[in-house]
C-alpha cells in the first residue's frame, strides 16, 4: 500500500524546498514518488513541514544511564570526566539495558533514523541488534603508553568485528581525542582506517584542559591522569602546535575523518587542516558544550557550503537529551543568521555521506529510504525555527 504525505514545505535535499508538496512512500518506507501533485487517494496532511530523517553523527548510547548524573559546567572538561569516571559503572546491567532501550526509542521518535555511536564495549549490541536505527559503531581506542598500542588495537579490532559480524550496522576502529593517545596507538588505528577501518571520528579541541595537556602535560587533566595512578612521563603527543594540527599529520589515511566538537578551534586552523587532509567533516555537538564548559565552537566559521558540517548528540551523561532538533535550535538561538536548509542539511545527508549511507538516508528522492521527519512549529515564510518546535518521524505505516 502506498501512504501519501502533503506539507506546506518538503526539504528534499534534493533540488528547491517543494511548497505544497506531496511525497508518496510504500509501505516499506520507500520513496515512490515525489512532487507537486499526487494521483493517490490516501492522503494525510502534515502540519509543519518535512524533512528527511535525522543523522546523529555523535552519540553514546552506552552512557545513557547517566543521565542527570554527572553535574553541568563542573571545573570543565576535567571536572566532567572526573564525574563520568565516578558514575560510570555504578548501574547495574539491567539499568544500563533499560537506559540504554529508552534512549533508542527516543532518538527513533523524534526523527533521527542513524547514529554514529561510540562505544567502549559490547554493552549497546543487543538494542542496535533490535532497533529500527541504523547504527554506525566507532569502537574507540585510548592509552597514552605507546608500548600498549600494539594489544589496544587488537583487542578493538575484534569489539568492531563483533558489532559487524552482529549488528545489520557497520563498524570500525577510532581514536579517542589527542590527549588520551600515544602517537603509536594514533598511527596503528590511520593503519588500520587505510585497511579497512573507516570512517573514522575523534574528539577534537574541546577545552583549554586539553590544550594545556597537549602542550606540556600540565593543567587540570594532568592531575586527574596522575590521580588514576597513570604515568604520564610516556605520554608523547605533545607539541607546541594546536591538539589538532599535531595530530592529524598522523591520520591523513583516516578517511573521511570527523573532527567531534571543535569548541576552540580557529577559522585558521581549519585552513590548513583542509590543506592536510581532503576529507573532513566537521560535528557540533553544541548541547553537550553548553553542558561540560558552557562555551559554544565559532558556529560562524561553518556557515558556508565549503565545509561539511553534522550535527551529534554526544550521550545523556552531557546532554538533557539525544534531540537533533534541539541542537539545531541552540544553533539558531546563538546565530540566527545560518539558514535554516543548511541546518537541515548538516542534520541529515552530510551526516548521511559521511557514514556511507547516502545512497539510502538524508534526501527525499525516489528509490531511497531516508525516513521522513514532521517538524512543526516552523515560520514557513522566513524559514525559521520555533523554539517551541518538536520533530517526530512519520510513521508511513
Ligand atoms: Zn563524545
């Protein structure tokens, strides 16, 4: 059976907004058809206007159960890590399970229809397994002794074979940041990426604490590194240039690369990561800021068609929820002079060729299956997002 939605605006991606468009879908989710006229008689009104489904380029799923746990804007990124350490593993199996089902189903309600997640374990196996979300695993590699480099990558090798081998998904390999890596376990994961390990995302410049680290291993990081009992003295990705520009050099096979949240990164350092490395694309993460160090990237640097912009949640350990929508509202709050099709574009078909999957997600074209999302509450003249708007996916069913 084919279900027929008409709004007063569909964003296809796909050409123009459509004003007063109808999309056809059967009932398998496939687009049938699409335009400004439709011959089916089964047709449903949808207030607001329609988008494609949701890509959530950055998420947790595993650390949904510290939710409301670790406190807001606490001595910084330091201060939040102290706190994630704290609570971490204080839920039980069964908790960290109903966490972690709960933020699934809300992630598919409210639109997004695939996720980049990180993971640490194989806790989050069983709900990508049975969930309707595509999932893109990065299983993520830490340790700052380079002697260990050599075992960490093995043993995340076999977590990334396991999520594929189990999951409809895909998986691969990733680093953690620059200042939780040796340059050894940095170089043996863009090895592995060159292989067969992509795409491929790491936690970019997120606060002064990792700056400071990075520099001359001082600063509030190094006393919580020192505090585990870490020997810090082997720690050798430091230099005097930015985290990210010491490190990409090392990751130039990683393709395409995702730089994850980019608080203090400069329009001039983006200048010459773009002359190093040809495939990058760059996520705000803006709530999880807001929540960890209170501070927003330069959202007006990414306001232009050259970079390629996504849009994460990060977890619900630094967010109040896993809401595409309201990152793209704290965006638009705090620059309201990004459009807002381009907002909608880094929310679904740049995350989309980022995972691989836009030949399936992030337009509205016949053949494809991008899920369809109703955001209402939106100013269809100006184009402009309504605080009080709410996404949800259309069910075609
Ligand atoms: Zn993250």
């Amino acid at each position: 059976m084919i279900r027929t939605f008409k709004a007063d605006l569909i964003i296809t991606n796909d050409g123009p907004p459509l004003r007063n468009g109808y999309v056809d879908v059967n009932s398998e989710g496939v687009i049938v058809s699409i335009g400004e006229e439709s011959s089916s008689s089964n047709i449903t009104e949808v207030s607001g206007i329609i988008t494609p489904g949701f890509v959530n380029s950055h998420c947790h799923l595993e650390l949904s159960h510290l939710k409301g746990k670790v406190k807001e804007r606490t001595d910084g990124m330091s201060g939040f890590i102290k706190g994630l350490f704290a609570e971490r593993f204080s839920s039980s199996d069964e908790e960290m399970a109903q966490a972690m089902f709960l933020a699934d189903k809300e992630m598919h309600d409210e639109g997004i229809v695939a996720v980049g997640d990180i993971s640490n374990f194989d806790i989050s196996l069983p709900i990508k397994q049975k969930s309707s979300i595509y999932y893109h695993t990065f299983v993520e590699v830490v340790g700052q002794d380079p002697s260990k480099a050599d075992d960490i990558l093995e043993k995340a090798m076999l977590l990334r074979d396991e999520y594929i081998f189990n999951t409809k998904g895909s998986a691969s390999v990733v680093p953690h940041a620059p200042y939780s890596m040796s340059r050894a376990l940095i170089s043996a994961v863009n090895k592995e990426a060159f292989h067969k390990s992509r795409p491929v995302s790491i936690h970019m410049q997120e606060s002064d604490d990792e700056f400071l680290f990075c520099k001359d291993k001082s600063g509030p990081l190094s006393e919580f590194f020192l505090g585990l009992g870490l020997n810090i003295r082997v720690f050798d990705n430091i230099s005097d240039a930015c985290p990210m520009l010491n490190t990409l050099p090392l990751l130039t096979d990683c393709k395409p690369l995702m730089m994850v949240h980019n608080t203090l990164t400069t329009a001039a350092q983006i200048d010459i990561a773009t002359a190093l490395h040809n495939d990058l694309y760059w996520c705000l993460c803006p709530n999880a800021n807001n929540y960890i160090t209170g501070r927003l990237p330069h959202l007006c640097i990414y306001n232009n068609d050259e970079l390629k912009v996504t849009v994460g949640t990060d977890s619900l350990a630094s967010n109040h929820r896993l809401s595409i929508l309201d990152e793209l509202k704290t965006i638009a709050a705090a620059h309201p002079e990004i459009p807002f099709e381009r907002l909608i574009k880094w929310a679904t078909i740049n995350g989309a060729e980022f995972l691989g999957i836009d030949k399936k997600f992030g337009k509205i074209k016949a053949g494809m299956t991008p899920g369809l999302v109703q955001i209402d509450n939106v100013n269809i003249e100006n184009l402009v997002l309504n605080g009080e708007g709410k996404s949800k996916l259309i069910n075609w069913l």
